[in-house]
C-alpha cells in the first residue's frame, strides 16, 4: 500500500515539475489546438490564423506577326524570352499568334545571309581549303563527319526512315495506331529534334514550327489587308468578354489596336505593350511598354517589379477613392425640393397640432 502510494506520489510531482515550467504561451497553444477543430473556435483564437492564397494574374500574349516578326534572334528565342518576360506578370494562361500565308513564307534579310555564308563554307570544306574545328555530329545516331555537306547527305537516310513511320501511323487505327505512336514516340522527337540545325524548311525559315515548340497558337488567317488585325481583336476582345484575362501583353506597333487597349483599361484590364516605335499610338494608351531590345536583353524582366508594385499601389487608391453618383443619391435619400417640402409639411402639422408637443406626463392629483 505505501509502496503504491510512493509511486503515485513520485510521478504526480514529476508531472507537477513538467508543467509548472511549462511557458504560458505554449499552454495556451496546446490548448488552441486541442479545440481548433471547432469552427467558431478557429475564428475567435487569435493565434490560429488562415492564410489566404495570393490572387494570381491572368496574363496573355498576342502577337501580330504581319507586324513585328522576328527578326534580329530565332523565333524560338524570341518566343522564349518574351514568355519569361510576361511570366514576371503573373501566369501566362494563353498565347496566340497571328499573320497570313506571306508572313510564314517570308525569310528575314538576316536568314538569307547566314544561308549564303553557309553555302560558301560548304564549298570550301568540299575543296579542302579549310576544316571544320569540331567534327559535325548526328544527333540522331551519333556519327561523325568532316564536311557539312557529307552529313546533309547521311541525313537524308534518318529523313527516308523518319517519313516510313509517319506512313505506318497513318495508315494503322484503332489499338495499333496508339501502340505506334508509343512506340516510335522518342524516335520522331529525337530526329525532329536534330533536323532543326540541319535542314533548310521548304518554306520560309521555320516560324511557325519554332513558335509552336515555345508554346504558341499560331493562327494563319487569309491574305486580306488588315486580316490578322481584325482577327487579333476579335479574339481579344472576346476573351475580356468572358473575363479570362487580368493583363494583356501585345507585340505590335499597328495603331489599329488602340480601341482594344481603351476597352480593356475600361474593363480594368492591364496593358503592356511590346514594340519599336518609342512614341506610338499604343505605348501612350498602354499601362506599360518595351521594346524588342529590351526583351531579348533581360532589361524588362526586371523592370516588371516595380510596374506591378505601382499597379498595385494604384488599385489600393482607386479602392479607397470617395465617389459621388447624384442619381443614387437622389434616390437613396430624395432631391434638394423633396427633403424642403417634407421639412415645410412637418414643420405645418406640429403648427396645427400644438397640444400633441406637450408633456403627457400623468399629474399628481393627491
């Protein structure tokens, strides 16, 4: 019996001494957390607090390439930079490109010189008169060769092979045409891959295929004046319809543009606009602007900090602006006549009726 009561005496104190030094703040906490399952509870406990998640920005690029094509830079580089540059905005949800037939057969003055110099080496590699630093690799199969030209030639087996899949996709369906597909899966993007820096696209200098790798819908609209233009703004103006974009990132220097970028400042949509004209129509009607220089060199990456600070500083002075509507206040509360003619009418009855102003108090006869 006393050895009983020893070890309940001993393990009492023990858990006396872990307790009483326990810090008050910790012994509120535990017990915050034992009855935080109770929602009346959690709002109340001023320690238990809910994190709100931060509002993303819905952003999206529009690019008119009849307008402003790429072309100082690859127009997989150029995709990719002006995406990292929208990306400081917020999330980049949609990504659309338009032009005609001409723009995507057009080859940039700049492409045209790099394939003559490039036709000029080959022709003096073939002589002998000079030799190449790095042997040229195949990066389908990983073979070497001397001479340019030697690997265009060898190249054209992997094009042979590459085109005998294509034919058995297309002709297989059902079960057999998806077990095709995973099974030369790798394959085709290893070699679609390595034709890039190889082979010379039968039309034009591969814009449409390289925007489509970044990411883009390219959208080829017919040869009509203005068609590209017309198309872009539909498309803009019906995604602000369906409150799909929070921010609008257009390349173009075209003024036709400028109703849309008033349209979306009225639906409180941000602007920014990507372009070479330093005093355009669109950068004066646009919440921010850049040039191509800027967005290849990494400039407005940075900048886009301090612009999405200042919009947010803008919106917390718009939100605690005093607005005054007279036609809501007209009738909340009536006009200027109305409220005279009540107060002349009160004003008359308390006149007619001046026993009602008096006390009604009951009088102490006694």
């Amino acid at each position: 019996m006393h050895r009983g009561m020893s070890s309940f005496l001993k393990k009492s104190n023990s858990l006396l001494k872990k307790y009483i030094g326990r810090p008050q703040s910790l012994v509120q906490l535990s017990s915050a957390n034992r009855f935080s399952h109770h929602p009346c509870l959690k709002s109340s406990n001023p320690l238990i607090t809910s994190v709100q998640k931060p509002v993303q920005i819905r952003v999206g690029i529009f690019w008119d390439l009849d307008n402003k094509p790429p072309n100082s830079v690859t127009p997989y580089e150029a995709a990719t930079r002006l995406k990292g540059a929208a990306i400081s905005f917020g999330v980049v949800r949609y990504m659309f490109a338009y032009a005609n037939r001409h723009a995507f057969s057009h080859v940039p003055l700049a492409v045209r010189e790099q394939r003559k110099d490039r036709k000029l080496i080959n022709q003096l590699e073939n002589k002998g008169v000079i030799k190449p630093l790095e042997l040229y690799l195949c990066r389908v199969c990983g073979r070497k060769f001397h001479t340019n030209e030697k690997l265009l030639n060898h190249f054209k087996i992997h094009e042979r092979e590459h085109q005998k899949r294509l034919n058995q996709i297309e002709s297989a369906k059902g079960k057999r045409r998806v077990n095709l597909v995973g099974k030369y899966a790798m394959k085709m993007e290893k070699y679609q891959y390595a034709s890039r820096d190889i082979l010379t696209p039968k039309e034009g200098y591969g814009l449409a295929d390289d925007l489509k790798r970044a990411g883009f819908h390219v959208q080829t609209v017919s040869d009509k004046p203005q068609a590209a233009d017309a198309a872009l703004r539909n498309h803009m103006v019906d995604m602000m319809d369906h409150t799909q974009l929070d921010c609008v990132v257009l390349v173009s220097d075209d003024s036709d543009f400028v109703g849309v970028l008033k349209e979306a400042k009225e639906r409180s949509v941000k602007t920014v606009v990507v372009g070479d004209f330093n005093d355009g129509v669109l950068k004066r009607n646009a919440d921010a602007c850049f040039s191509w220089r800027e967005i290849l060199m990494g400039k407005a990456k940075k900048e886009v900090v301090s612009i999405v600070g200042r919009w947010k500083d803008r919106d917390v002075l718009k939100r605690l602006e005093w607005s005054y509507d007279p036609l809501l206040e007209r009738v909340e509360y009536g006009s200027d006549h109305e409220r005279e003619v009540d107060y002349v009418a009160s004003s008359d009855d308390e006149l007619e009726n001046p026993m009602d102003m008096e006390d009604d108090t009951p009088i102490d006869r006694r």
